[in-house]
C-alpha cells in the first residue's frame, strides 16, 4: 500500500502561479481529461478551511485556489475560471497531488484508475483517495493543524438542531452546509465570499446578506451580526461586489437588490436596519444584466419597512402599498413575472422573495401560482432554472431552486395554521417544497456540497462549488421545513 500525505498548505502555497488567459490559439495547452463521472482537473468541488486561510480543491485532491487571511483574502494561488472555462488549464497551475509508482513514475490523480473523497465526519478537514492497480495513495488537506477537526466539530455543536423528525439525509445537509458558511466567511471580518474560486472570491451584498440571515436562523448570532456589520459598512452605489477590505470591484454596476438584502441580514442579526432605498428600477438585478425594472428588485426594496411597523404607523403602511404596487406592475394570471409592465416575461422564481425573507402576505397567493407552476414545468432532475425563457441555458441553479422550497415551506407552515381546506393547500405546497429538497441532493456532489449550477442531463457541477449562497437557502429551507423551537 502507497500511503502520499499532504505537504503542509502554508509551504505549499510559496508556489505562486500568474499565467495569461487563454486566447483559444491551438498551441494552448489542454485541460486533462477527467475521469469518468468526475468533473475535469482544476475546477474547484470542495473547500477547506475555518474562516482563516482557504483553500479550494479539485475532485483529485489538486489546491486550485488558495487565500489569505480570510478567503477574501489575496490569492498565493488562483487558477483562472476563464482558463477553466476554455479548458486550457496547464499543470503548473495548481498544486497537483501526485502518486510516485514503483518504477519511479510520478503521475497526477487525474491519472488513476479510480478517486474517492470524503470530509472527515463533523468537519472541514478533506480526504482524496487514488488508486493505481493495486495500491492506494491518499492525500489529507486541512488548515489549522492536527486540531482543524476538533475544531470545526465543536463549532458545529452551537448549531441549532433541525426538528426530530428530519430524516438523516437532512441532518447531513444542514451540518455540511453551515460547515461550508464557515469556510466561505472570514471569521474576522464577516467578509462571505460567493465561491472559492478566481471571480467568486468576492462579496456580493445579496449573497452574504442570506448567509447573515441563515446563521442567524441556525443559532449562530455572532457570525451573523459579524456579517451583517461588514455590509452595512459599503458603499453601495459604488458596485456590485466587494473586496474583503469592503473596497469595490469594478466592472460591474450597483444592483437593486443589494441595500434589501443589508436590511434583511441586519434585522436577522438584531441590529438596526439601514434607510429605505432610494429606488430600485434601472438597475440590474440578481441576474446581473443590463438594468431595468425587475420584481426582485421591487421585492428586495420593501425589506426597510417591516422594520417600523409598530412604532410606526404611517410605515406601516407602506409595506401593503408596496405589495399593491408589485401586483400592478408585475401579476398576471400565470403568476408573477420578471419584468415590470411585460405581462409576456418570463415567471420569475424570486417571487419567492416575497415570502421569505421579505414577507409581503398580500402576494402570497400570486407567489404560490408562479412558484408552482415553475416546479411543475422544470425540465431537470437536479432543480429549476431561475426563470422561464432562461437565457443562460438548461443547467439548473441550486440556489433558486434552494429558496422556492424555502418559500413554499414558510406557505405550507402559513396554511397549515388554517382551515382544512387550507391544510390541502399547505400538504401541497410542502410536497412542492420537498420535491425541489430532492432535486438539490441529486444536485449536490458526493461530499454533499451545492454548485452554483449542474448539467442538467448528468448533475456534474459546471460552475464553481460549492457556492455560499446556495448553502445559506439550504440550512433556511431545511430550517422551515423541520422547524425545532423559534426559526430565525
């Protein structure tokens, strides 16, 4: 038995890698095939790490991203995505687990006849297997020393549990889940990067603010004011995302969305709630296109108001006028649709949104018709897509699909308090909601982690893994649809 362990990630990580994007000339050099089942070398399916240094690894134990301090952190190594894309990744661009054979060959995991991963139990701490004919080589990659598991499975104990009648593929999900919030969140800062990867390795306001709100629902105060006292900190005007030093990225304009998702993270963490927004058309939304007038957008902008109701009688007010304006603006009698005053968009899931986390009861009813009928028409096994006519091809995206089941799980615990025509209503609602939950595990990888999309024919990610995003609107849909004590 071959026994290959791994070099310790802080002088591995000396090896620093800058190489040019690929321009598609044949002289390139060629991404190696994966094996079969497996995603290519150098994309990223797994992180390791607590909140300090992290490190992203590929399905055959290779570091492909590495950041410090914090994974918004500068980057020791970076393979890049649009090498990824193009499928011109060179070997030197990561640090490749290799296996040294008896006649002195040295060949990469790609190169074996089989490869196995898994996280030690309760933790962050990862194990690749290759095997070649008969012998095994195994490479361990953790941040943090001999005590990385202890102490990530004692973080894990502060969680709050998940009902007890949630079955054990649940427990899973929602224990690996918060594990990867861990690793995705600067436990000095609060920075929550979307994904591990070169061009996700930043904070975008909507995408931390549900981990905000996520830990907060799973018992996690501190981490979740930690996140929420970062956002509120930006500029938002300035972008759509942010360095971990709160400074702005370029390239990409301030979104509609992004001031709601502050508000909702800061009333989930117990902390003062910023101004309304100024506005939110002309603007892009989570689609991230050209601006407009979106009903994400108009969802996310009533966030603010919930926060006056009692003290405030004319705020409270608003939030049913805000609800009667986005009936107007954007029902019709399939459903709620993306773009304002286009009865013929598409249906757009974020209608989701107005149920949670910015909870308008006057568009319950339109919310319950466009998320059903995306349910009943997605084409794919692993999820939906995030609205009809998707213009970004079949592939599902887990985190949509994520938070249609948390949406309609919070319908079904709203109908169920009812009548009993209402408790028919609310055991279809959460079938819906438990059907998306299938989609999402066929959709996650064999670690259990959640990519930001899958091939919609064989559920091998195709972007990066595993996104925060979709992690935070997994442990809030596991959270509403197997609820133990008050659900954040």
């Amino acid at each position: 038995m071959g026994l290959v362990r791994a070099v310790p990630i802080v002088v591995a990580a000396a090896a620093v890698v800058t190489i040019a994007i690929s321009g598609g000339d044949r002289a390139d050099p060629r991404t190696p095939p994966g094996l079969p089942g497996l995603p290519p070398p150098f994309l990223g399916t797994a992180v390791v790490g607590s909140g300090g240094r992290t490190v992203a690894v590929d399905a055959y134990g290779d570091v492909v991203d590495l950041r410090t301090p914090g994974p918004a952190g500068r980057a020791l190594v970076a393979v890049p995505a649009a090498r990824q894309a193009a499928g011109t990744v060179p070997a030197a661009a990561a640090i490749v687990a290799r296996m040294r054979l008896r006649d002195g060959r040295s060949l990469p995991f790609w190169r074996a006849g089989s490869v196995r991963q898994r996280y030690l139990p309760g933790t962050n701490v990862l194990r690749t297997v290759a095997r070649f004919g008969s012998r095994r080589f195994v490479v361990v990659r953790r941040i943090g020393g001999p005590n990385a598991a202890a102490a990530d499975r004692r973080w894990l104990t502060r969680a709050r549990p998940l009902g007890p009648s949630a079955p054990k593929w649940a427990r899973r999900m929602y224990e690996r889940s918060l594990l990867m919030l861990r690793a995705l969140t600067d436990r000095r800062t609060g920075a929550v990067v979307a994904g591990a990867r070169d061009g996700w390795a930043y904070v975008w306001p909507r995408d931390a603010g549900t981990v905000a709100i996520a830990f907060a629902s799973a018992g996690y105060r501190p981490e979740s004011r930690r996140v929420a006292r970062f956002l509120l900190d930006l500029d938002l005007s300035t972008a759509a995302r942010f360095r971990g030093t709160g400074a702005p990225v370029p390239g990409r304009a301030a979104q509609g969305d992004a001031a709601g998702w502050i508000a909702a993270a800061a009333r989930a963490a117990g902390l003062p709630a910023p101004h309304p927004p100024a506005g939110w058309t002309d603007q892009a939304d989570y689609q991230e296109g050209d601006g407009g007038g979106f009903l994400a957008n108009a969802i996310a902008s009533t966030a603010t108001f919930a926060d006056k109701r009692k003290t405030s009688p004319r705020k409270a007010r608003q939030t049913p006028r805000q609800a009667a304006r986005i009936r107007r603006l954007f029902e019709t009698p399939r459903g709620l649709v993306r773009e304002a005053g286009d009865p013929n968009s598409s249906l757009d899931s974020a209608a989701a949104w107005a149920v949670r986390p910015f909870p308008l009861p006057a568009l319950f009813p339109a919310v319950r018709r466009t998320l059903h009928r995306i349910v009943a028409d997605r084409e794919s096994r692993f999820g939906i897509v995030p609205s009809e006519d998707w213009p970004g091809g079949e592939d599902p995206w887990t985190a949509p699909t994520a938070w249609t089941a948390w949406a309609l799980g919070a319908l079904a615990r709203e109908e169920g308090r009812k009548t009993r025509w209402s408790r028919a209503i609310a055991r279809r609602d959460r079938r819906a909601a438990l059907r998306l939950m299938t989609d999402l595990r066929r959709a996650a990888t064999p670690l259990g982690l959640l990519p930001e999309r899958v091939d919609a024919r064989t559920g091998i990610p195709r972007s990066t893994t595993p996104l925060a995003w979709s992690h935070a609107f997994a442990v809030l849909a596991l959270r509403e649809l197997w609820p133990r004590g008050p659900v954040g």
